[in-house]
C-alpha cells in the first residue's frame, strides 16, 4: 500500500479533495499573478469596456520618468534599511535576556508580543496621537533631555521616522519568539564544552550562540525585508489617508494605492507591483547568497 | 556581588523594554478616560479625577460601531471557517494521497507565496466588480477562502501521524472521509488552532483590502471605519482612543487566552516554512 503508484482512481479522488481550494487559488491567486504582469505592459486600457489598445512597456516607461514614483523607491528602501537590522538586533537582545529570566518571565513575553495582535490601524491612531506636536507624549518624555518640541507629523524630516519608530516597536515581539524559539534549541552541550575550554561569557555568545542561531537571524530578516517593503497600513493610518507631509512617507505600495485607487490607472498600478515584486526578488537573492556563506546549518 | 548586580541590571533593562511596548496602550486606555480639557493638559496626567466610561459609549454611538462589528464578525468567521475548510482537505490530499503532478502542483503553490499579496488586488478587484460583488460580503471574503500557507502547515502535522493508524482505520472500513474528520483533525487539533488563530488575528485586522473594495458606511470592517471615524471625530482623542481600545479589546482577549497556540503555530509556521 505505501508504495502504490497514483492511478487515475486516485488521482480523481485527490482532485476531489482539491477542488475547494484550487477553485479559489486559481481565481483569486494564481490567475491575478498572470493577469498582472499581463496588465502591467497594457498600453491604453480601458477598464470599463476591458479593451485594451496594444502591448509594451509604455507604463514602465511612465514610472521611470515619474519623480513621485523614484521617491516611493527611494523611501521604501530608506524604511527597509532602517527597520530590519535595527529590528534583528533588538529583538535578539531582547530574546537573549528574556531568556535568562526566570521570574515573570511569561508576563514579559505576553507583553512584548502584544502589538502583534493588535490592529495596525488602531494602534497607529494611538502612535498618531503619541507624535502630537503640542500634547503627544513623545515630545513630553524628549522634553525631559531638553529637546525641543518635534513636529512629528507635519515636518518632511521627521514623519519617515515616526513611521520607522512605530514599525520597529511593532514587529518587535514577533521576531522575539521566533528568536527565543532558536535559543532553546540550542543544546546545552555546547555550552558546556565551551565552558570547559574556558570560554567567557561573551565568546559564548559569538562563537556558540551566534552561529548556531544564524539560521533563525537569516529568517528573520527576509521576513523583515519582504514585509518592510509591503508598508501601507501604518501610513495610511499614522497620516490620515495621506502619504505623509510632502509626500515624505510616500512608499511603493503607497503609490500603487493611489494610482489605483484614486487615478484609475491600473496598469501603471501593476507595472509597480512587478517592480515591487522584483526588488524583494532581488534582495531576497542576495539574501541568500550572503546567507550560504555565513549561516550554519 | 558581580553575579547580583547584573541580574538587577538585566531586569532594570528587560522592565524598561516592557514599559515601552506598554506605554502605547496604556496611553490609549489613560486618554480613553479623559474629560477632553484633561487630554490637553501638559504635563500630561496619567490617572483622570473621575473615569469618564461615558467616553466608549460616545465613541460607540458616533459612529456605526456596531454595524462595524458585526461585518468584522461575520468577514472573520466566514473566511476562517472557510479557509479551514479548503485547506483540510488539501492538506491530507498532499499528505496522503497520491495523484498525477502532486509535486509540480506543491511547488507552484510554493512559489506563489513568494509573490507579494498587494499585486493581486488589482485583478482580484476587477474579477470581483465583474461578478457584481464590490461593496458586498462577496469581495471581503471569497479572496481569502483559501490558504497556502495554512496547508502547508496542516499537511506538515498531517505528515507526522504515524502511517500505522491510517491503514489501522482503512482495515476497520473507514473511508479516506471518515479517516480525515473524526480521527486526522481531532489528532491535530493543536496545529489547527494555531492556524485558526492566526487566521482570526490577520482577518479581523486586515485593512487595505477591505478599505478598497467598500464604498458604502454599513460594509466597512472594523479598521475601515476606525480609520474613517478619525476624520469625523477630528482632534477628540478622548474619543479616538475609547474606538481604538473597543477594535483592539477582542484579538488581545483572545490572545490571553490561547497564547500558547499562537506561538507555537508562529514557531511552527517561521521555521519550517
């Protein structure tokens, strides 16, 4: 029976067990990843009549010469760069001492992974109103080191990190667990042979907990990666329906919104969507790479 | 001496780092309380003179919280419900059964998980407003009835039972049908409900999908018409943060509770897949 070759008996009665689901993959997932690198080299489209005029790279050709959309590259990497290795680190550290705490420590946990849970919306109003200029907390507690009131919100320089700010306090807790998962499997046997060569605390650390957590590290930042380049919900929120003052949290989904959203234009809305998807490919790829040589499995 | 020191100092650190992942709800709970003259007062007060409860039944009476509600209810349940249901099936039909083109089938599955989630909406909002159902429960939930990353995971635990009770129940008579329900699924009921949950968490949050496809007041989700009420209520925070506690409250009851499976589905999800 283990070995039993698939027949078409079988094969039809898989299929039946499929059904459900490739109904509502193949519509609703596996069609529109055609349908959208199809749409993004639409040239002239109407949506309404569904014609479309010919093919080309006319909407490629639209984003490369739209400063607005060169400015949503450049704040979602700016965004990536910042929130994922500042991300990764803390969370590590935080994991490491965590780990060592025995007292309370399933209180700690429960409390560092609660942004997870909570809606990106409603605890972006809460940010929004944290960041108030006049009345927020934020500039009550800078007041405290003599810095001065920061429009948060309102200032160009300041909104892209309110935004960096809130996304690293959110995503906090997720990479925790999955950090303090890593550290209990680590066997203690290391440890302990480290220990016997007289390794101190911290060669520990680097030499044993370090490497062998690589894998966890190298999950956690193309996790990082691929949602950082994904953000919309905290900017949305955070601003009010706006991409920022001047435009200045204006990310690549952002734009993809408003080009489809407000604009109509679909096509140019896809033709960003396919670049999008090949950034993360590519950072994802080098990723990788750097990861062969440095993550031991 | 040492020893004692960095232990106080471990827990100074780990206590600061807590209070700063609180202090945005407990901000919110504070300023949800407040008289709005006490909301502006610098600087700001923690504990108002008298709670004003008064505040969550304002906030939920300025807006169609209700209505909200119910739509986050019945979009969570239904996709859940839904999502489980298709992605029981698959699962055990990857686990266990054996068909024509079960690895290339895998494998594109594989690879659409790699394609971000925004390209998607475009088609899926054409299809949907050509099937009629934009500004319905239609658009908010038929897209995520299923889920590759919820059978993966299912056929992951499904792979783990012992073959020995398969072919126990096969010789007793039982169908692959029977098989499945009442004996694979009780079985894995730890991995479902870790999927469950996180299925819960992401539906009841989810905002740029349900913000598009909604015009109309009485279809928006919870989120949507936080975000919609923030333009309405303009600079009452007092009433802001009653809404904002009311919309967060479920998932982080429901966290409380079933914690554990959460982070066991997330531990189990992050490092297998």
């Amino acid at each position: 029976m283990l070995n039993e070759k698939p027949s078409l008996k079988s094969s039809a009665i898989a299929l039946l067990y499929l059904l459900p689901m490739l109904v509502i993959s193949i519509t609703f997932h596996i069609y529109p990843i055609i349908s959208s690198f199809a749409m993004s080299l639409y040239t002239k489209y109407d949506f309404y009549t569904d014609k479309v005029g010919g093919l080309g790279f006319d909407n490629f050709v639209y984003l490369w010469n739209d400063p607005d959309f060169h400015l949503a590259v450049k704040n979602t990497l700016i965004f990536v760069i910042a929130v994922v290795p500042i991300t990764v680190i803390l969370s590590l550290v935080i994991a490491l001492l965590l780990n060592q705490i025995k007292f309370l420590s399933g209180f700690f946990r429960t409390i560092y992974f609660l942004p997870f849970v909570t809606s990106t919306i409603a605890i972006a109003m809460v940010w929004n109103w944290i960041y108030h200029s006049d009345y927020g907390l934020m500039n009550y507690f800078l007041g405290w080191f003599g810095i001065h009131p920061i429009h948060w919100l309102t200032d160009p320089n300041y909104s892209l990190l309110a935004l960096i700010i809130m996304s690293i306090w959110k995503n906090l807790g997720f990479n925790i667990i999955l950090f303090l998962v890593g550290i209990n499997n680590i066997d203690d046997g290391y440890y302990k042979a480290a220990e016997i060569d007289g390794a101190n605390a911290f060669q520990r650390f680097w030499n044993v907990t370090l490497p062998l957590l690589s894998p966890i590290t190298f999950l956690v930042s193309i996790n990082g990666v691929i949602g950082s380049f994904k953000v919309f919900d905290e900017i949305f929120a955070l601003f009010q329906g706006t991409p920022g003052p001047g435009k200045a949290d204006l990310t690549i989904v952002y734009y993809l919104y408003q080009k489809f959203y407000t604009e109509y234009k679909y096509p140019v809305a896809a033709a960003s969507g396919v670049v999008l998807f090949f950034l993360i490919l590519l950072v994802t790829l080098v990723q990788l790479w750097y990861s062969r040589k440095h993550v031991h499995y | 001496m040492a020893k004692t020191i960095s232990k106080i100092l471990l827990y100074v650190i780990v206590i600061l780092g807590a209070l700063t992942m609180l202090i945005p709800f407990l901000w919110m709970i504070s300023t949800s309380l407040k008289t709005a003259p006490e909301t502006i007062k610098v600087p700001p007060i923690w504990i108002p003179k008298q709670l004003q409860w008064g505040n969550y039944v304002a906030a939920w009476h300025a807006a169609p919280f209700g209505r909200y509600f119910i739509n986050s209810v019945v979009v969570t349940t239904l996709s859940t419900a839904g999502t489980l249901f298709t992605s029981i099936l698959a699962a055990f039909a990857f686990a266990r059964l054996k068909f024509w083109g079960k690895n290339i089938l895998f494998v594109i599955f594989l690879g659409t998980m790699m394609i971000p989630g925004e390209m998607l909406i475009i088609p899926n909002f054409v299809t949907l407003s050509h099937l009629g159902q934009i500004d319905k429960y239609g658009a908010l939930i038929l897209p995520w009835l299923a889920s590759f990353f919820t059978v993966f995971t299912l056929r992951q635990t499904f792979q783990s039972t012992p073959d020995q009770i398969y072919y126990a129940a096969k010789i007793d008579g039982a169908s692959d049908w029977k098989y499945l329900w009442t004996v694979l699924v009780p079985m894995s009921k730890s991995t479902i409900t870790a999927v469950t949950v996180l299925q819960v968490i992401g539906s009841w949050n989810s905002f740029m999908w349900p913000l598009i496809v909604t015009n109309s007041e009485s279809m928006r989700t919870l989120p949507v018409g936080l975000q919609a009420f923030t333009t309405d209520a303009g600079t009452q925070y007092q009433l802001l943060m009653a809404a904002s506690t009311f919309v967060i409250i479920p998932m982080v009851i429901l966290y409380i509770f079933l914690q554990k499976y959460i982070i066991a589905g997330i531990s189990k999800a992050g490092l297998k897949g």
